[in-house]
C-alpha cells in the first residue's frame, strides 16, 4: 500500500511541477507579472489539469499510434523522442488555449489569437526542452519506479 501511495506522489509531483511551470510561463505571456498574476496562474493551472489529463491520454493514444505508424523502422530511443517531441507540441497547443482562455477570454477574437499564438510560442521552446529531458533522463527511471 506504501508503494502505491509514494508511486502516485511521485505521478502528482511531476504533474504539478510540469503543469506549474508551463502554465505559469503561459500565464506570464498572456498578462505579466500583475496583481492578479497567482491568481489567474492558480485558475490556468488546476484548468489545465482538469482538460490536460482526459485529454493527455487521448492525445498520447493516437500520438502513440502514429509513431508507431510511420516511425516503426526507428530504435526505441528515436521513436520515444519523437514521441515526446509530437506530444509537447501537441499538449503545449491545447494547454496555451485553455490558458488563454482562462486569462483572456474569447469575447475580442483577434486578442485572443494573438495571446494565444505569443503565448504559445513562448512556451513552446521549454516544453520541447523539457520533453527531450523527460524522454532521456527522467521516463525510463520513472518507468522503472512504477513497475517496482
């Protein structure tokens, strides 16, 4: 029971560092470090986890799939990089939107793509750092740790 308990901290704990940091910078893009700045982080973020996490599994499914489609002749290490590199480019797009969302809203249109895209690209760039991080380094001991 212990082992579960401290399997799902670990899950929780890179879910919230993750998720903390990407939707803090996504927060940052859309309206700086305000007085409103914890706040408007604080709603992104639980927001984000809340349409992250049914999503993540569909959007890993399917990414899953296509590498495994077109990429199948690839060592294992080039088709997990690949892998990390399509669901950060993919999760960052869903999690910019619902950030901006959350920030902006959708009443002015062209504010909100412009939030969006500024938004996106600003993250973007640690994400697909952080998805090469996580595939290398990081995966394969967690993988280990949770089959323990």
């Amino acid at each position: 029971m212990q082992s579960t308990i401290k399997k799902i901290l670990v899950i929780i704990t890179v879910v919230t560092v993750l998720g903390g940091l990407l939707t803090g910078i996504l927060t940052y893009s859309n309206i700086g470090f305000t007085d409103v700045f914890i706040r408007q982080w604080a709603l992104s973020f639980v927001q984000a986890v809340c349409v992250l996490f049914p999503m993540g599994v569909g959007v890993m499914w399917v990414m899953n799939k296509l590498v495994e489609a077109f990429f199948s002749g690839f060592s294992a290490v080039h088709k997990n990089l690949i892998f990390g590199l399509g669901m950060a480019i993919c999760m960052e797009a869903i999690m910019a939107l619902s950030t901006t969302y959350s920030n902006i809203g959708i009443k002015d249109l062209a504010l909100f793509s412009d939030a969006f895209l500024a938004s996106y690209l600003m993250v973007l760039p640690v994400a697909l750092i952080l998805s090469t991080v996580m595939t290398l380094l990081i995966k394969p001991k967690l993988e280990v740790f949770l089959a323990s």
